[in-house]
C-alpha cells in the first residue's frame, strides 16, 4: 500500500459541527503521517476552526505545532446574485 | 504635545460591538501614528477578529499588513468556580 506523500496537501474544512468531530479528523490526518495538517474555515467557523487546532495541540499532540496562520476575504454570491465578502482562515499545522 | 512611542502597545479588544466600531479603533491608532496594532479577541468574538482585519486592510488601508498570528488556549473559571478553557487570537497589524 502506498503511503502519503508529505507533498500532499491534507485539508479538514471546519463546519457546522461540534470540534471534536474536526479533531479528530486532524488526529486521524497525522496518524496517517501526514507531515502538514491545513485547517480551513469561512465566517463564523473561523472561531472553530482556532479551537480544533488548539484542543488538537493541547489535549492529544503535544508535538504539533502552529507553522503560520493566514487570514484572507472571498468574494461570494448569493443566491439572488447579491455579491458580499466573507473572511477566512488557514491555519497550518506541522508535526516535529 | 509628546508623540506615541512606536514601543508602546497598541491594542484593540473585540467585543460583541459591530465590526465597524473596532475597525474605527485601528485606523485611528495608526491615523495617531501607531507602528503595530494588536487586534485580540476570545472564543466567538475570534471571527469578528478577522473580520476587523480584513476590513480594514482591504477597505481602508493598503499599507497595512498582517505581521503575525498568534492563537491560544486561556483557562477561565466561571462563576460557580467551574473551569473551562477558551480560545484566543492575537493578529498584529503593522503600517509600512
């Protein structure tokens, strides 16, 4: 069976559902050897999104760590063609 | 009148206000000078955190970027002495 590439990206996009599910998608991600966890999240799930990566370091991998956190806006459109802007958030996390 | 040390720390707390009432904040601190603004924000309010940023880099001044990202983890004790953990943000803003 071939493993995962370290190139690959690992990507757990955070919704509507309660933390744990998320952690342990991250969890699961690592154990898998990944090398490079990406945390994704829109809008109101960026406050999530910050507790997945912080009970995942705290709580379960002491050995991950924050690698960097980038903030952006998309541009979306509703479905009456209103167009608004939503912020996001990527936080990257790196197991030594 | 003495000018704003830029070693002094600028910060902005979030709050459960609109977003546009703390993005006035930062441009103010910068508007008196300021070098590096530290926006922070807890639990639900890490959302609007990066809202405020995003507003204000993209709306109202191009010059500012995002210097760093800080996350955490604080432990609170609520009224009835019952613990319990939230988390935090720290982006700091500066001018060039």
């Amino acid at each position: 069976m071939p493993g995962r590439s370290s190139s690959e990206e690992n990507t757990v996009f955070i919704g509507v559902k309660p933390p744990m599910n998320y952690v342990l998608a991250v969890i699961t991600l690592f154990h898998d050897n990944a090398k490079l966890v990406s945390i994704k999240a829109r809008g109101q799930a960026i406050s999530r999104a910050v507790d997945v990566a912080e009970i995942v370091r705290n709580r379960f991998m002491s050995d991950v760590k924050v690698k960097g956190i980038v903030t952006g806006t998309e541009q979306l459109t509703g479905e009456e063609g209103n167009k608004f802007s939503v912020s996001t958030i990527d936080i990257s996390l790196t197991k030594e």
